[in-house]
C-alpha cells in the first residue's frame, strides 16, 4: 500500500518571467548536478548529444566529494553478495525495495572495477583492495581512497574523465531555480548564474542529481550545497516524493564550539575506536549488542540520552588504545583535521555529537531513475529509489549514485536521442500575479538560522506529536509570508526550497505514528507492522 497525500503550494514557479526577455539554450538532454550521480550519468550518455551539466558551486564541491569512509561492495571471497543484500534489507525495516536493493548491489564490485578504470586509486593491501568495515555491515566490504577521503578521489578522477568528454558541457556556478513544465511534461529549466543572470535552459530530457537536504538542520556534516534544492524544485513541477520523514543523523561529527561540523568517519569505529561519556564511561554495550558498530540510528539515539543523562554537550570518540602507524594510514585526514583545533587522534579523546547527515527520502523513481514526471529523470541522494528503506546503510550511498546515475544517464539518452531533433522554446508564462511584497526588509540569514534550529530541537533525532505540529505551524507561518516575495538570488531562492522541504519533512514525520528506522517518535516508540509503507506526497496548487 502506497499513501499519496497532497501538500498546498500558492506558486508554481519561484519567479516571474517572460520568455520573450530572457536568452534561450537548447541542449537534448540537462543534467542537474556535478556529484557522482550526475557525473555518472554524464558518462553514461550518447555522444552524439548535447549534454548540460549544471552545478550550483564549483564542480568539486559536492557530498560526494566530502565522502570519507568509502563505497561498498563485495570483493573478499568470504564475504557473500547473499549477505550484502541481507544487511541493507536489515537496516531497511521492511520498507527497502527487494528487487532494487538486489540490482544496486549486485551491480557494485562491476560500478567499482568501473572508477579504477576511470582512474580512481583505491587503498590497497598486498595488492588486493583495502576493505574496512562498518556499522551494519557483517564484513569487511568498504573500499576507501586516500585512507578516509574516498569521495576526493573518486570525485578527482571522474571529473578529470568527464572534462575530457566532447559532448558534454558544464557550466559552474548556475543555480536551477525552477524546472519547466508544460502540460505535465518536463521541458528543461529556468537557470541562473551571477553573469548571465536568467535564462531558459530547453532540454528534451532532464536529470536531477541535486544531492541532499543536510542544511535543513543546524547540526550537519552537509557541505553548504545541500540544500534540498532538487527535491522542492521537481516537487513544484509535479514529481512525487516520498519518506521525507527519514533522515539519517550520523552519530559522530566534531563538536568544538564555534567550529565548522566536520564528520568523524564511522570507520573509525570500524578500527576500534571507542565512545566515552564525559564521565569515561564506555555505554555502547548498555543500548545495543554490537556496541560500537551499532546501526548509525541506534548510536545517535545513545548518543543523545547519554548526552541527557550526563547533562554534558557531547560524548567523546577514544582512539588512543589503536596502533599508532594503523590511524596515520587509516586517517590522515581527521587526524589533520582534528590537528587544527589543538587535538591530537592518537592521544586525545574527540569531542563529538550527531548530526543531520544523509536525506533517505526523495524524488519517486523507477529502477532506471524515471521519476512520476515525464521528461524527468533523477539518481542520488535526491531521490528515494527503494535501496534504503528506513535507514541506509554506511557506504551504499555512493553505490546508489553510481548505479542510479549510469542507469538514468543512459535510458534519458535513449530517450532524447528518441526525440525529434529540433524544437523549440514554448510559450510558457510564470503564474505570479500578485505584487512583490517588499515593504519591509527579510533578514533572510535570520530566519534560515531559526528554521534549521527549529527542525533541529522539533525534528531531529527524537520526535513527538506535539513538537511536530507546533514545527509545521511555524514553518507554514515563515512559508506563506516568504512565498509572496519573489527573490532575485539563491540565497532567496534556497531559504524557499528549504521552507518546502522542511514542510515535508515534517508532514511525513507526523504521518508516521510509529518508530521506524531513523525516525523515532518518543510517543510511539515501536514499530507498527500496519505501516510498513512509504508516506508519498504531490504538490496541489490554491485556486487564487
Ligand atoms: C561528510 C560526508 C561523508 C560521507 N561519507 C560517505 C561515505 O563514506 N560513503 C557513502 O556511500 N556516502 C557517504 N556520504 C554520502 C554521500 O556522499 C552522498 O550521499 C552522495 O555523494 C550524494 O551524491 P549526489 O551525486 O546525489 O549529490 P552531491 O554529491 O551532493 O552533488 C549534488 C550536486 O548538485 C548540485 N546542485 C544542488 N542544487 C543545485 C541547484 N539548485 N542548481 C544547480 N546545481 C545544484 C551541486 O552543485 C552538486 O554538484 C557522505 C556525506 C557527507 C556529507
């Protein structure tokens, strides 16, 4: 049984326009976003196209490129592709798509023999790869580059592949601000970019691969792109979403005070390391038998009743018992990292707490990325395709970009390759009809800090009824008076994509009256069989 509910939009598009005054580009196919779901789908298109690749920063700056402990796959002969599928149907509760979890990771060791190939260097051990463990994960089967910079490398070697690709162009630093649609069909984008202000991009098919959503919280490993851009943008144009409530807060990530969120990789614990509250105390054992490599949802609920119980900011990460030469060659980046707020990993305790980490939930698709929207497609952590169900399990994400990314890159190919060869812009209109309310001044980084504070006490790790609906009552309150203005940058145009998907996140959280995964409501702490479901929203548009 599949739940559809309908969330209440006043706008379709973010902005006014006029066709006739903004410059038009024509490409047969557009990808939205240069992470390693977009980068692959990029690789995988006809090169007798014309491929767009946009980015909202710079091309490295990306999830994947902040990616530490690896990407996940069989390759010892102990291990068992039966196991891996059995561990990330596990960590699923019941609501992973079989069929999907089956093809993503059947397909992993080929998609990684595929980044050698691209020229990605993965840590080796007498000449095989270098596998780690982490939690959830019965074997060691986690590939890692540069000791804990995987995503660096991965990322180094694929854009280095794609920038050699004739066919496929990539523009930096263009915002997507909305899709166009005309009579329920995707036809490309409305973009932005600091030089050549708004333009229309036309595309015969389009792929978002806009990542995720970490920025909607105040505590996050998400780098500054993640802003749920992807998922409220193809939401207005008419794309299903569903299991917005699920997001996976990772249990350790850098708490100095002041400091920027950085993520302690999970294969630390993996090594060995251990979690201490602020009284030294060991309490892993007390919440979850496999301690330590408990599933990330289940260390994050830990982490914060110690925190409570302790009456203490954070728990701490305790790496000194491990071999000395195993953390310079496991961790050459924390360990710098952590160097340059006075702390030494080999000898010092690291202060930690968790933080909103990875978005489950996302745009509806099929096995090969097709979204409930003609003409659009969608691969990565934009998307909800089935993999994860409830939780993901550590270093299937990258997997899933991969894997997503080459499938949706080469059925959209096809597909435009399958379309006439020429055509043309559409005379389409933006329904903004009101006035832009600019009486008073928005103090836009005032209200972003509220909302990702708010969804961080009401929404985060704990939930209950009566948190949740006083959070959607103030984010449709900040959303009807920020929807009435029309904004002439990102940081506008996110602050409304973030108010969105924050409504959904919330509507869905509330939906799901039980505890599932990494959603845990503390007023209905158990698993409801009756709701082995997913919660799947559209936009409905008010009659003005
Ligand atoms: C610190 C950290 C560590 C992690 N470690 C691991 C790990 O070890 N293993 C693992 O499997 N997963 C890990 N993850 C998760 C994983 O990195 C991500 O899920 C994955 O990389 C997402 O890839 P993506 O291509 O979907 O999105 P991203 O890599 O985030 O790429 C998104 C792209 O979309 C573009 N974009 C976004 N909005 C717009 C817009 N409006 N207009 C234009 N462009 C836009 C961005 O510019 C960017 O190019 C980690 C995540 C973080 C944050």
């Amino acid at each position: 049984m599949q739940n559809c509910l309908s969330l209440n939009l006043q706008h379709r598009y973010l902005t006014r326009f006029e066709p006739k005054r903004i410059p038009h580009s024509f490409v047969d196919l557009l990808i939205v976003g240069g992470g390693i779901a977009g980068i692959r789908a990029a690789m995988a298109t006809d090169p007798n196209l014309h491929v767009m690749v946009l980015t909202k920063d710079e091309l490295q700056q990306s999830n994947s490129s902040h990616a530490q402990g690896g990407i996940a796959g069989v390759f010892d002969p102990t291990d068992d592709i039966a196991f891996h599928i059995e561990d990330t149907l596990s960590a699923g509760k019941e609501i992973c798509d079989e069929e999907i979890v089956r093809m993503v990771v059947g397909e992993a060791p080929e998609r990684i023999r595929e980044l050698i190939a691209f020229g990605t260097h993965f840590d080796r051990e007498n000449g095989e790869l270098a596998l780690t463990q982490e939690g959830g994960h019965r074997h060691r089967r986690v590939a890692h580059a540069l000791g804990d910079a995987t995503g660096e490398e991965i990322m180094r070697a694929m854009i280095q592949k794609v920038c050699d690709l004739s066919w496929i162009e990539i523009r930096e630093k263009t915002f997507i601000v909305d899709l166009l649609t005309d009579d329920g069909v995707c036809r490309g984008a409305l973009v932005w970019s600091e030089h050549g202000g708004r333009m229309f991009v036309w595309a015969k098919q389009t792929i978002i691969a806009t990542g995720g959503a970490g920025r909607l919280y105040r505590e996050t490993t998400n780098p500054e792109i993640a802003t749920a851009d992807g998922h409220a943008i193809a939401f207005r144009a008419g794309a299903e979403v569903r299991d917005m409530e699920f997001v996976q807060f990772h249990p350790t990530v850098l708490y100095i005070a002041g400091g920027s969120r950085h993520l302690i990789s999970e294969a630390v614990r993996g090594e060995g390391a251990y979690l201490r509250d602020s009284h030294g105390e060991r309490f892993m054992q007390d919440y979850d038998p496999a301690g330590e490599l408990a599933p990330r949802d289940v260390v994050s609920r830990a982490i914060t009743d110690r925190m409570t119980k302790t009456k203490h900011p954070c728990v701490y990460l305790d790496l000194s018992h491990l071999d000395s030469e195993l953390i310079d060659e496991r961790f050459p980046h924390i360990g710098k990292m952590c160097a340059e707020f006075g702390l030494d990993i080999k000898t010092d305790l690291i202060p930690v707490r968790p933080g909103a980490h990875y978005m489950i939930g996302g745009i509806v698709v099929d096995a090969d990325g097709r979204t409930t929207l003609p003409g659009l497609w969608a691969a990565g952590e934009a998307t909800s395709s089935g993999l994860h169900g409830a939780n993901r399990l550590g270093s299937n994400s990258l997997l899933e970009g991969l894997v997503f990314g080459l499938r949706a890159g080469a059925e959209a190919s096809k597909a435009a390759a399958a379309q006439p060869d020429s055509f043309t812009a559409l005379p389409l209109v933006s329904d903004w009809k009101e006035e832009i309310r600019d009486d008073d001044e928005l103090n836009l980084t005032d209200l972003r800090n509220s909302l990702t504070s708010l969804m961080w006490r009401q929404a985060g790790i704990r939930r209950n009824a009566g948190n949740l609906q006083a959070a959607l009552e103030q984010v449709e309150f900040w959303d009807r008076y920020v929807s009435t203005r029309e904004f002439n940058e990102p940081q506008g145009w996110e602050l409304q994509n973030l108010l969105l998907a924050a409504r959904l996140v919330i509507s869905s959280a509330v939906k799901r009256t039980e505890s599932r995964g990494v959603h845990f409501r503390s007023d209905f702490p158990e698993t409801d069989k009756s709701q082995a479901t997913h919660y799947r929203f559209r936009a409905e548009y008010r009659d003005e």
